[in-house]
C-alpha cells in the first residue's frame, strides 16, 4: 500500500457519488470553483482518488441539520485515499486531511470517519509503541495472565501522602499497576511532584521485599514542556509509566512525550464520546487508534463489557482487539487494551474471551477496593477469575471452592446486568 485510505459513512442530499467526489477535492487539490493552476499534472500528481462508493440505503429526513435539503437523502460508505507526499508521516497534517473541513460540508447531513488504512511509508515513519505489551509485562513482573490494575479512589480529594498510602496498600496486596484517575494532575491540594515522590518511595520500598516492583501510571498531562519536565522527575524516581489524556494533549503532545520518554505512555481516552457517541457525526475507535498508536501508545483504554457508559460490548469487543491487530501487513505496532469502567470478576473470563488471550489489563476499582474482604481480595478474585477461564470452567463454579471469588461474585452481581 503506498496511498493513506479513510472510509467513511455518509449521508448526502445530493447523492452519495456527488458528496464523496466534493469531499475528495475540498481535502486535496480542489476548491468550490476550478483553479489555472490546478492542472491535470497537479491533479494526478496530488489528487485524492475516490476508491469505492456503496449505496446502503436513504432517508426522507436528515440526519443532522442541513443547509441543503432534498426530498430524499441518499446513504453510503466511501473510500477515498492521498498520496503520502501531500503530508508525509506527519500525523497532525493526516488528522487535518482525513477529518477536517469535509465535517462541515454543505453537501453532507451525515459523516463518520470509521477506518484508516495505513500504507508502510507512514507506519515507518512513526515511532509506535516503545514498550507495547511484551515491555509492560517485563516492567511488571507478570509474565503470564491479565495483569490486574486499579484506579486511585476518590478520584481528586486525597493528599500526597494519602495517595502513597493508598499505593502501599495495594502494593502488599499484590496488584500489578495502579494509576492516577485522569481528574487528579498537578493541583494545590496533590501536588504532582510530591505526589511522585511519595508514592515512588513506597513502591521502590515494597518491591525490594517483593522482588517485583508495581507499575504506576503518574498523570503528567500538562504543558508539553512540563510534562518533559514530569517525566525527567519520574525516571529520577524510579518510575516505570507515565499517563496523559489523548484528547486533552493531542497527537503533536503525544508524539513529543513519546520522543522524550524512556517509560511506558499509559494512555487516556476521557472525552472520547465528544468525538464517538452519535452514530452520524465523528470518528470511531478502529480509526483513531490507528493515529494514537503510530504516535506512540503503549496502553490504551477501550472501556469494558458490561460497562458503566454507553458503548456495547460488540463496540468494546472490537476496540480492544484492534488495539491488538497489526497495523498494516507489514508494521504490527500492537498496544496494550486496557479494560476498565465498573469492572469486576464477573468481567475477566468473558474479557479473556473476546481477545482470545490475556494479554490486556484489567483495571477495576471498586471490584477491588470494594471487595467484602478488603483490597487483597479483590485483587485474588480476580486472578482466581481468570484462573476459571484458564481452566475452561464456569466462574461459578470455579467459585465455590475460592471464597474470595465467591464473595466478588456475590457483592458484585449487579455488574453483569446493567441496563
């Protein structure tokens, strides 16, 4: 593949093949009107190319408000590519491309950007993952099996030194990765140096008696010069992860802690629904993590089943194995898919399912910290969980002869069946 493809979903008043061939021009060579200076050699040279247009059906109503209106509003899924040399592997130029103006279209009711097809030319010419799945385990210490994280719980409101309380706990307790909540950065009230030195002694402490030292993920979003600076401190630390909020810092912000980190980049979607929850506007998650992992994400959250937000399982189902899949024939760049959202035992076997594998972590919360038998339970039952699904026997089952998986199972019943 030498040429960038996007597929997208629409929907047009002036007619599928009509919209598709507005949208090819307006994001390369064209303009509303020809140009002299937009000669055939330039065109064949520069031009989008409309690959593929498919009729799915029509509408006797617009989707989203429209300037341009029409008794009927003809649907479609198109495929339109660009030459590497109108961008390069420039990721915020690709972005600008494949999902800039053609959103506001006049010729379009409907838009949705659902998949990138990614030629060798930009996937070489992007770092990818530093650490990926086999990297994290290695830091880790967990060579086998989900690895089984939490999230600092309340969220914002507990200092410093309560936070590296809570750090100890879960690290005696066995777990493998704990993680800022993306709400908790660099306040007055948990100041992000003093947060990481805290909670760093306590974990270097803790895995000098364990062997094995817990991951934590430090929220460094921030400046793009502060978080240089936040990631310095960490490796003076000891640190092994570093997180940052995709959305809030962008591809340019990722790309620039990636070139300058020697940790994992733990790596947040919130506010992801900005951008994914209508079915008629936006990008969806096969797309976007294509641009998130070529820039350099080493973990990356796809919610979890039976989670406690919009998104199905069959949407989580495919996020994470996406996360998973090669990004062309010839780069694989594979992250870590990161489950979380309401989490509990209930969840792993299924979750070990869908991969085919365990190779993901397993974030939960109050499936943890909520656990009748406190914290250290929490973290058995789920291990016991997956130690059910390993066996190929019903957790249930499995259960009665594991108390702490029992009691999960029971306390957290409701998980699986929400509405």
């Amino acid at each position: 593949m030498t040429r960038l493809t996007a597929t997208y979903e629409i929907e047009s008043p002036v007619g599928v093949q009509r919209a598709a061939e507005v949208m090819a021009g307006e994001q390369s060579t064209g303009t509303f009107v020809r140009l002299a200076s937009e000669t055939d050699a330039l065109r064949d040279r520069s031009a989008a190319r409309l690959d593929h247009v498919e009729i799915t059906g029509t509408s006797d109503h617009p989707a989203l408000p429209c300037r341009l209106s029409a008794k009927t509003y003809e649907q479609g899924r198109v495929t339109i590519s660009w030459p590497m040399d109108n961008f390069g592997p420039s990721l915020p130029n690709i972005l600008a491309t494949v999902a800039g103006n053609l959103f506001e279209l006049a010729e379009l009711s409907a838009i949705r950007l659902v998949d990138l097809g990614i030629p060798d030319a930009l996937a070489i010419g992007c770092p990818g993952p530093q650490f990926g799945i086999t990297g994290t385990r290695k830091l880790m210490g967990a060579p086998s099996g989900p690895m089984i994280g939490t999230i600092v719980k309340p969220s914002v409101g507990l200092s410093a030194e309560q936070t590296a309380a809570l750090a100890s706990d879960l690290a005696r307790a066995g777990i493998d990765f704990i993680k800022d909540d993306e709400l908790q950065g660099n306040g007055p009230a948990c100041p992000f140096d003093d947060r990481a030195k805290l909670v760093m002694d306590v974990l270097n402490e803790a895995a000098q008696k364990a062997g094995r030292k817990v991951m934590y993920a430090f929220n460094i979003t921030d400046e793009i010069d502060v978080m240089r600076r936040n990631i310095d401190l960490l490796k003076s630390l000891g640190a092994t992860c570093a997180m940052v909020s995709l959305n809030s810092i962008g591809l340019v912000g990722l790309r620039a802690i990636r070139d300058h980190s020697p940790l994992p980049i733990h790596a947040h979607r919130n506010g992801w629904g900005l951008m994914s929850r209508s079915p008629h506007v936006g990008i969806e998650y096969l797309a976007m993590q294509k641009l998130w992992r070529l820039a350099g994400s080493d973990h990356l959250h796809v919610n979890g089943l039976a989670n406690k937000f919009t998104e199905g399982d069959i949407v989580v189902t495919n996020a994470a194995r996406a996360v998973q899949a090669p990004l062309n024939d010839m780069t694989s760049h594979a992250a870590l898919p990161v489950f979380s959202s309401g989490q509990t035992a209930w969840q792993v076997g299924p979750s070990m399912e869908l991969l085919g594998n365990d190779d993901f972590l397993f974030c939960a919360g109050g499936g943890i910290m909520s656990h009748p038998d406190g914290p250290a339970a929490g973290i058995t039952s789920l291990r016991q969980a997956a130690a059910a699904q390993k066996a190929g026997e019903k957790v249930e089952d499995y259960a009665k002869d594991h108390p702490e998986l029992s009691a999960a199972l029971t306390t957290f019943k409701s998980a699986v069946n929400r509405s």
